[in-house]
C-alpha cells in the first residue's frame, strides 16, 4: 500500500494500528498487572510536511473500513424499513386498543389485553465504525449503541484538538479523555433522555504538521 500511494511504510502502519484498534474496541482488555487493565484505545497522529503521504496513507487504511460500513448500512436500511412498519402497525393498534379500554371503562367491564403487535423489539442501530466530526453529545449516542467503539478519522487532526474549545473547552477535554480510557460515561441534559455508555472506546487518527503541532499542543498551552 506505502508503494503505491508513495508513501513511507510509517504512515500506512500508522493509520492500520489505529483501525484494528477500533475494531477489537472494548472487546479485549490489557492487565499487565491485577488491578490495571487497559482498553485497545489508541491516539495516533501522523506528523509530516505537505505532501509527505499523509493522507494518501491514511486511505489505505480507512477505506477498507469504509467499504465494509457501507455495507453494514445497507443492512441497516432494510432492517431499518422493516422496523419502521411494525411501528405503524403498533401505533395504529394501539389507537384501537385505546378505543376498546375507553369503551370497557366506561361499560364497567373488564378492558382488553394490550395486542401482541404493540410489543415492539428494539430499535435498530445504525452501524459505524469511523466518524469524521461530532459534537460529544451526539458522540456518546453512538456510542451508546455502538459498546465496540468508534475509529475518529481527521486528515487535518488539528481541528478536533481546536475544536475542544468552540463551545466548552473543559467540558469537551474531558469527555475525550473518557474516552481515551474506555470509562462508562452518562450524559444528561433537561431537553432530552439520558445517554449511558458503558465503554467510551474512541480511537484517534490523523495528520498533522509540525509547525502546527507545536501550536497545538504547546503554545499557550496550560498544561
């Protein structure tokens, strides 16, 4: 793949540690030690001049995640189709349902079972294995469904490391390293349901010039 993207071989071993890491996600833990065990979460960034490879080493890896998400959607959409009918199907039995327990309530008699179609099973989850960008709010709903994990992919990772401080830079730092960490996590807020996680599994891949890294990472810089 290096050879024929003309990139160095770094690179492409770069962008594949960070994809079978996302894949084996919260599944297989590290314990050195008892007591200490660690996720297969990894954070890697690709640091080079323009027109090092970077991304063009970056696609080798990605795409073939990429490939097989599409089909995972497809699957998805069918299942998906199938879901949204019984849910028709449920509301409008329900309607009739509520008809019958109005009626019996009101003729003093015993009110009907509640139909079998209203017993819906859960709700299909789209699948993903890589995000581009993503508000943390947003991130631990995917999460939630996705207990795996997800493979962060930025060609430009500067913008996510800027990005922490758009809205709410030590609320945001922190649910990244959440995630770094593979902790359960819950996010709650009064406009809608809380969120829980149980594993926050977020692997980090990106590139990065060296003058912008040292910006970044240590330029003003509080810590």
């Amino acid at each position: 793949s290096a050879k024929s993207k003309g990139a160095p071989v770094d690179y492409v071993l770069g962008g594949l540690l960070a994809a079978a890491a996302s894949l084996i996600g919260t599944t297989r833990w590290a314990s050195p030690k008892s007591g200490w065990k660690e996720p297969a979460i990894l954070w890697l960034m690709l640091v080079g001049n323009p027109s090092a490879g970077k991304s063009p080493a970056l696609d080798a890896a990605i795409d073939p995640m990429l490939n097989i998400q599409r089909k995972l959607v497809a699957e998805y959409s069918e299942i998906a189709e199938e879901y949204e009918k019984l849910c028709k199907i449920a509301k409008q039995a329900e309607g009739v349902w509520n008809s019958q327990v109005k009626k019996s309530v009101t003729e003093g008699e015993d009110p009907p079972p509640q139909p079998s179609e209203m017993d819906l099973p859960k709700a299909p989850v789209r699948p993903r294995l890589v995000i581009n960008d993503a508000t943390v709010e947003k991130t631990a709903v995917i999460l939630e469904g996705q207990e795996r994990g997800v493979l962060l992919f930025r060609d430009e990772v500067a913008s996510w490391l800027l990005a922490m401080a758009r809205y709410n830079a030590e609320s945001d730092r922190g649910f990244w390293l959440e995630c770094y960490g593979g902790r359960s996590f819950t996010v709650e807020r009064m406009s809608r349901a809380a969120t829980y996680v149980k594993y926050m599994s977020v692997c980090v891949v990106g590139g990065i010039q060296p003058d912008r890294l040292r910006t970044v990472l240590l330029e003003g810089a509080d810590d």
